[in-house]
C-alpha cells in the first residue's frame, strides 16, 4: 500500500486543535524537491511569497504574482502526503474586498489543492478573514512584521518597540482570531508581546522571531539550511541548521575543474557504448 493511502494529511481543524500541545513545525517549500525532502518532519509547508526574495532575488514580496504561488502549491501539494499545505496569497490578491480575496483565495485553492491559505494584516483585514472562513476557506493569519507593508514600515525592523505597535499588534491579533482565522503567524516582536498574543488568542500562534512560547514555529527552508550564501539580509530569528552554499559551491567547482581537465565524464561510467550488430539483431 503506497504511503498517500496510509496517510491522512493534516487538516486544518486538526492543526488548531494543536494549540497548547505540541509544537507545530513549519517551514516554506515552493517546489516539489524541497516539499518531499521536507514532509515527513513538517506539520505545515508554506509556499511563502518570500519565494519572490529566496528564488527569483526581489528586492521585496511585493512583484509576486498568484499564479507564482499556484505553480508553487501545485508542485508542493503534489509532491507531500502528510503536511498540511498552506499557500500565502501574495500583494493586490486580496487587499480590496472581501469577494476579490474569495476570488483569489478560490482559485489558489482549486488550482493547487491547498489546505489553508495565509494573509497578511490586522483590524482592517478582520472583515474579509470572516468572510472568507464563512465560506469554506481556512485562513492563516499573519501580524507583527508584514513584510507587503514594506513600504509602509520603512524596513524589515522588529516591530512592537513602542507602546502604540504593542497595542497596535495585539489589537490585530485578537482581531484576526476573532474572526476565525485558524492559526497566526507573529513575525519579528518583541518576545514579551509574541508570549502575550499567544496566551490571549484560542489559535495556535506559529512565531518567527516570536517566543518560544508561540504554539509553533515557522522559517524561511533556504535560511534553515544555509543555501543562501552570504549575500543576503540574515534576520535575528534564523537559526542555520547546515551549510549547503558552502556545499553548492564546492560541487560546483569540482564539476568545472573534472570538465575542463577531462576527467568527466568518463568514457565507460557516463556514456553510451555502441550496441553491437549480433545484439542488435538477437
Ligand atoms: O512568505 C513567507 O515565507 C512567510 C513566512 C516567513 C511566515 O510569510
């Protein structure tokens, strides 16, 4: 029996009920190679639109399109059994009505059978996490560091130094559980505030740069296993578990020096020897 009929994949329901238990696991994967290697350790893989820094070097999230994200949740729905796949709806998808969010929401859902999407915002954003829950569609939500406000925010700076951003941030999560959204992500607080929110909200809070108190905890797969060499920002919140450019590169530079010297490919081990007549014939 193959391991998609033994498996049953984690719901959404199923992901909420883990408040308080143990820890939700999360990381990106935006194709299907990361999203098999990725599964059996995972609860929940995100096709993040930080796809639009980590795979095609933006400057920002905000040039990714939908259908970026529907290609991505296709090949990672595809490819996983057991995680539940959570696809992350990028900017100018879902900001200006409730029924544009639906819209969008409904087609990365049909196009890639996804379990969840996520949505970035607050208070302003209650309305339509309401409206597309009461719809059918699971929405995770996403407070503290919204990185499609970037331009608003002045940066990718922590968030919560100020009284005014504490309650600014605690307002937005209670705001987008009390709307129904089935988990939340808290980005870049200060730990106190991510600790509070998780105490104050029924969902689970996933944290990246939250508290070890949040419910679970989410990373970028690239930051987590170092592939990303030394170019790019390196928030406080990512914890390298390898260090697989160093690997890249060195695999790299072996292939080009056996090429050049002649020493791949090899004439027996890498090439197609001429079949003989008899063989051919018999
Ligand atoms: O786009 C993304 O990868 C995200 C996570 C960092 C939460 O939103």
């Amino acid at each position: 029996m193959s391991l998609q009929a033994t498996v049953k994949r984690l719901t959404a329901p199923a992901f909420t009920a883990r408040k308080g238990g143990e820890k939700l696991v999360c990381l990106t994967a935006y194709n299907a190679w990361m999203a098999r290697l990725l599964d059996e350790h995972v609860d929940m893989l995100l096709i993040g639109d930080s796809m639009g820094m980590v795979q095609m070097g933006y400057q920002s999230t905000l040039p990714v399109m939908l259908e970026d994200v529907i290609v991505g949740g296709r090949a990672v729905v595809g490819a996983s059994v057991k995680a539940l796949v959570v696809v992350d709806m990028p900017f100018g998808s879902y900001q200006t009505s409730p029924q544009v969010a639906f819209e969008a929401c409904a087609r990365a859902m049909k196009e890639t059978g996804c379990g969840a999407v996520k949505l970035e915002g607050g208070v302003e954003m209650a309305g339509t996490v309401a409206f597309l829950a009461q719809r059918g569609i699971p929405v995770m939500g996403h407070v503290g560091l919204t990185p499609q406000s970037v331009n608003v925010l002045g940066g990718y700076g922590a968030r919560g130094r100020k009284d005014v951003e504490r309650k600014k941030i605690m307002d937005d999560a209670l705001a987008i559980a009390g709307a129904g959204a089935f988990a939340l992500v808290i980005e870049a607080v200060e730990e106190p505030l991510a600790r509070k929110i998780t105490r104050a909200v029924a969902i689970p809070t996933i944290g990246i740069g939250g508290s070890p108190d949040c419910d679970g905890q989410i990373l970028v797969a690239e930051d987590m296993l170092g592939l990303l060499g030394d170019g790019g920002p390196k928030p406080k919140f990512v914890k390298q578990y390898a260090h697989l450019a160093g690997e890249v590169s060195k695999a790299a530079a072996a292939y080009a020096k056996e090429v050049r010297g002649g020493a791949f490919p090899d004439r027996q081990a890498h090439c197609y020897p001429q079949i003989k007549k008899q063989a051919e014939k018999g």
